[in-house]
C-alpha cells in the first residue's frame, strides 16, 4: 500500500512554533532540493501566513507563492484555507471569496485544504464550488474535537455533506492533539467504509500521541498524513517527516520518499531554527499532557495566562481551566481552533474575573450565539441565549447569505485613495485586512528584526569602578 506525504514545514510547522515568521527567502534555498524528495505534497501559504507577510515581514504573499511554484516542479502544493473567512479573521461575500480562490488557482495551486471552525458545511460551499470550477483538488476538512455530540456519526455524517459538494479527499483536522491512536483507527476505518473518499490525518504533537496516531490511521486505510521536516517537529508543530518515513517503509508501506534528500533538508532547517530561535518558546517545543485534562490548545493555553496576567489575575488560572469546558459547552460545543478558541478563552476569563456568568459579554460571544459564525454543533441552551441576546433572535441562514458583495467596493476605495488601477491581488490584500494592508500597500509597513534567541545584542552603557564606559555585545 501507497502512504502520500503531504509536508507541512513551510507553513504549519513555522505557524505552530516560530509564530509564523519564516520568511520567503530562508524558504527558497532549500526548494528544488526538497522537491526532489519524493514528498506527495507540500503545504506552503493559507492560515496565518498571508496576515503575517503584510503585518511583520513587509513581504507581498502572492509574490511568496509565485516564487515556491515556480521552484516546486515535481510535487503538489496546497493551501489551508477557512473556508468563508479565507485566510482571515470574519466572514467575506461570496464575490471575495470567489475572486481569493480563482487567483490562487492561477498562481498554481494545486491543493484547497478547506475547513471551518464550526464544521458548518455551509460555511465551505461557495469556497469548494469555485476550487472545483478552477480543477483543483480539493480537500474538505472536518475539525476533529471531543466533546458528548461528537461521535463517530457525527463526523460521518459531516463527511457525506461534504462528500455531496463532490470534495475529492478528506482531511482530518486534529489543531489540538486530542486524536487518540485508538480514535484514529476507528475514526478512518470507519470514514472509508462509510464514505469512501480517501483520507488525510493531520495532528499537531501537543498531547505527544500524534505520530502513534497517525501509524494506527495508516493501519486502518488512510491515504495521507501530514509531517514536517525534524528541526521543526514535535511540541506543538507535527510529527517528523523523516521518522515517520522510515517507519513507514520498515512496515512495509511504500512512500516514495527519499530519505537522503531529506537528510539533507534537514541540514539546512537546522541552521534556520537556530536563525529563528528567538521566536521558539521552549514550552511549544514540548509535550503540553494539560490537553488531555481541559483540551485546551497550546496556543490557547497562553493566551489564557497571558489575559490573567493583564487583569493581575494569574491565581485565578485553575478557575479559568474549570470554566472553559463550561463555556464550551453552553455555546454548543464548538471546536477549539480559531476563531473559536480565543472567543471561548477570553469568555471564559470574563466570567471568573467579574465573578457572575456573562455580566460582561464580548462582542465575538454575541455574533456567535446570534448565528454569525454559523450552526454550532449543538444548539446553544435557551437561557444562555437569552441572557447574551435578550430578544434579539439568532439567525438561520448562511451567515455570508446577509453580506453584500465587497470586491468592487473596495478596489474603488484604494483608487479613491490614489492607487491607479490597482490589481486584483492588492485589492484582496486591503479587502481581508484593511488597515494592516492599506499599510503595506503604501509601502509604510517595515520588516520586523529577527529576535535573538536568549543572547543580549546591542550596546549599553555599564559602569566598572566608578568609570563609566559602552561596549558592544553581538551574538556568536
């Protein structure tokens, strides 16, 4: 049997532990040496990566990915895309999204890995239809949690609604590392019985079972699972590409991947982790067993500390871990990965920190328990609802059903601001993100430096005896 692997290094793995910093030309370099690899696919822009590009490293992102196709010859690469909120933070029109998914196709990509943090199916269609259109492959995501309404049916049941918008494979989505080698095994088994599309497992290595995970899904049939290269594995990135290889191949399972190559990709992300170092937090570079207990995400985790310790709250943390599954919980247990993960953290913060139960209530709480973000997988508990909206009553349609198409508008915006006849491109990069990339487009934005990794740099003025004096420091 045939195991594909799709490589996630240049995105997901520089998201998960470097705070999405790589920029395009440490990437570069290395690129016809991995293509040469033998990797199925390589995951290589979406997520946080366009937001990052124009907000800390002044780089265009349609430029990063017309210079990785042009290098990428042999392989595949693909894209995480959230569905009706692109590779941003809300909902855009149908005419955005439209015009963000045939541009992508025409810079080259192959692969429309598509998810929403709700797995509300309606949420996806617009996005899969015009992938479909631009004859990519497309990838529907269900976003694997645990909670009582998610059952093997449920995910089933998700996978036939996607199967109907004709996706060509499914993508198993475990953001927090909660796939269980046994849940792995059923959960595919049981997809490819009952669906039949191919499937790929995707699982971040913060709980430390993911590479178990991912042998048990390819036991049980899947097609596909997602590493990344070794420098930038484990902790709360993926399982390593080259370990994983390796295993594979002794069981007697065909990668076409070509270890040697990959050792020497390896070489070379050796030198640009320790280039990065200062963006790695040690604890994202280990085992977090805390998900097991409260299924919180690494990333959530310290956003949560960090909150407390803005309110000078830092002892109330063990409050906050007991209300987040009970926030979860009332607005209908929604998967934990963004958006959703940071309105339910900050819920839960407010709760503890006012002492009474949504007496404060964030505007993102709201537009999730009125229908903004889409159907939650259980419906949200009457009075919870009520005492967030009042009266107001939730919608029932497709959220993006009430957005007024927006492409136009704003290309006219940039033109009103000077711009002539601005690109489409650049249009798509003020529409998702208005203020940070009218920034970038007039040239205003500025790279931010490299942090040194735990070494001083700079010069400082320092007193020895009495006498004062300035030496420079450098980092070896």
């Amino acid at each position: 049997m045939k195991v594909k692997i799709v490589d996630l290094t240049l995105r997901d793995a520089h998201q998960s532990l470097m705070a999405t910093r790589l920029r395009t030309r440490d990437m570069l370099p290395i690129l016809e040496t991995f293509d040469e690899a033998g990797i199925y696919c390589f995951e290589v822009w979406g997520g946080a990566t366009f937001d990052s590009c124009i907000r800390y490293l002044n780089e265009n992102p349609w430029e990063r990915l017309k210079e990785i196709r042009k290098r990428i010859k042999n392989s595949l690469i693909s894209m995480l895309l959230r569905g009706q909120n692109l590779v941003g933070y809300r909902h855009y029109p149908d005419d955005v999204v439209e015009k963000f998914v045939r541009k992508t196709a025409e810079y080259g990509m192959d692969v429309f890995r598509i998810f929403d943090a709700l797995n509300d199916v309606r949420n996806l269609v617009t996005s899969i239809k015009v992938a479909k259109e631009c004859d990519a492959h497309v990838q529907g995501t269900i976003c694997y949690t645990i909670s009582p309404v998610h059952t093997i049916e449920k995910y089933v049941e998700i996978a036939n609604e996607l199967a109907v918008l004709e996706v060509d494979s499914i993508c198993i989505k475990d953001m927090a590392g909660l796939l269980s080698p046994k849940m792995a095994y059923t959960l595919v088994r049981t997809l490819k019985k009952e669906v039949g599309l191919p499937i790929d497992v995707h699982s971040h290595y913060t709980s430390g079972m993911a590479s178990m995970a991912l042998l048990k899904a390819v036991e049980a049939g899947a097609k596909m699972i997602d590493t990344v290269i070794s420098p930038l594995s484990l902790g709360t990135s993926h399982p390593p590409t080259e370990s994983m290889v390796y295993a594979l191949e002794e069981l007697g399972y065909e990668t076409g991947v070509k270890l040697d190559v990959l050792l020497e990709v390896r070489e070379y992300f050796m030198k640009i982790r320790e280039k990065y170092q200062g963006y790695i937090d040690w604890r994202s570079t280990i085992p977090d067993t805390n998900v097991l207990v409260y299924q919180i995400p690494g990333g959530m985790f310290s956003n949560l500390i960090a909150q407390l310790k803005e309110y000078n709250a830092l002892d109330k943390l063990p409050e906050v871990l007991k209300e987040v599954p009970k926030v979860r919980e009332d607005l209908g247990y929604v998967p934990l990965v963004t958006p959703t993960s940071q309105i339910v953290g900050v819920q839960a913060v407010l709760n503890v920190i006012t002492g009474e139960r949504y007496k404060v209530v964030t505007k993102e709480t709201k537009d999730l328990v009125k229908g903004m973000y889409g159907k939650t997988p259980t419906p949200i508990k009457e009075e919870i609802r009520k005492k967030i909206l009042g009266d107001e009553k939730p919608i029932e349609c497709r959220p993006a059903d009430l957005l007024e198409p927006e492409f136009e508008k704003r290309r006219q915006e940039l033109i009103e601001m000077g711009f002539e006849n601005p690109s489409d491109e650049d249009v798509l990069i003020y529409t998702l993100f208005p203020q940070v990339g009218l920034k970038f487009l007039k040239g205003e934005a500025k790279e931010e430096p490299i942090p040194v990794g735990g070494k001083i740099e700079g010069t400082f003025e320092v007193e020895i005896e009495g006498e004062k004096m300035k030496i420079s420091v450098k980092p070896l």
